[in-house]
C-alpha cells in the first residue's frame, strides 16, 4: 500500500473529536448559525442558516468578523508533518490488510502530531521527557510501574509518551511476535 495515499482528511475522519481542526471555508458547503470558519487570514462566525456560496466578509448579516489565531487549530500542514514522521517508523508489511496498516499508520500519525503540538506550545522553552514512573505534590504521591520491555527500549517508551503511541503499540506489538523453531538438516553436494 502507498502510504501517500492517507490523506490529512481521512485522519480528520479517524480522529473527528481528537483534535480542534482548522475550519477553511468552502463555497460548496453549507453553514449554518454560529459556524466559525477561517478565510483569506480572518475567523469569521455564521449569523444565519443555510448559508451556501455566500463568502464571509461580504455581508455583515450572514457572517461576522471574530477573534481567533489559526495557530491555535490543527492545520493540514501539521498532519502531513505529522504523516511524514510516521513514515519513517511504520513498517506496513507487519499488517494483513490496507485497512490495518491504515489504522496503524494513522495511530502513529496522531501520536507525532501530539508530540509535535506540545514541542510547539513549548517552543524554545521545551524540555524532552521520559514516561514517568512517579510523581509528588506536597503530601501525595503518584507512582506507575512502565513493564521494563517498553522502558528498556528508547523507541517503545516514546510511544507510551501518549495514548495514540499507546494504541499503535497495541496494535503493533501483536504482529511482533513469532514462532521459532529450529530444524536439524544437511546438503548435498
């Protein structure tokens, strides 16, 4: 299967509730009252129902002007970053069918794109981190034991970092797994 293939809307699909995407206008859809859509650099919000083919920012009885920041959304240009990421990881040929490396592919995906929206909130400010194994606040304490097969390996612990890299491991770790045997044998010359 080409990965290239996934696209940044079938991920907005998978994960519809996950994530506050970027809403870009189009002329060929409807909106309807309190709709908030970004144009040509500007938030804009539905005044009125059933609004098809009417660009915000021509009438100020269909669409009004708002606050907003495009940064605060997730953007398609975040999620093929995030795609890109995944790429170099993902080994599709562990999956049976297109619809599980799909899925897989996508769990990975949104696992990079949460890692790399935190990075961004915390820009130059960021810190790397490790799971953590316990944790104090003044007289309460927290503590969770990480199996020493995700904690010994560096690439396993980064997908516990979150609950999408969490998923793709379930979803990969199975696939990891095989029978050996070994079989005493010859040749002939």
């Amino acid at each position: 299967m080409d990965l290239t293939t996934i696209t940044p809307q079938a991920f907005q699909s998978q994960f519809f509730r996950d994530f506050p995407y970027l809403n870009i206008y189009s002329a060929a859809t409807t909106y309807n009252t309190g709709t908030s859509v970004y144009y040509n650099g500007l938030f804009y919000t539905a005044l009125q129902n059933s609004l098809l083919n009417v660009t915000p920012g021509t009438n100020g009885s269909d669409w009004q002007q708002t606050d907003g920041c495009a940064n605060d959304y997730v953007q398609i240009q975040d999620i093929t970053n995030a795609f890109a990421e995944a790429q170099i990881v993902f080994n599709q040929n562990l999956f049976a069918s297109d619809a599980a490396v799909t899925l897989a592919y996508l769990y990975c995906t949104a696992h990079y794109l949460v890692n790399d929206l935190r990075a961004a909130m915390a820009g130059i400010n960021g810190t790397g981190q490790f799971p953590v194994a316990s944790r104090s606040v003044g007289s309460m304490s927290e503590s969770y034991q990480i199996p020493d097969r995700f904690k010994d390996n560096a690439q396993l612990a980064f997908f516990t970092s979150t609950p999408y890299g969490q998923k793709f491991l379930s979803l990969v770790l199975p696939n990891l797994v095989g029978n050996m045997a070994a079989v005493w044998g010859g040749t002939n010359p």
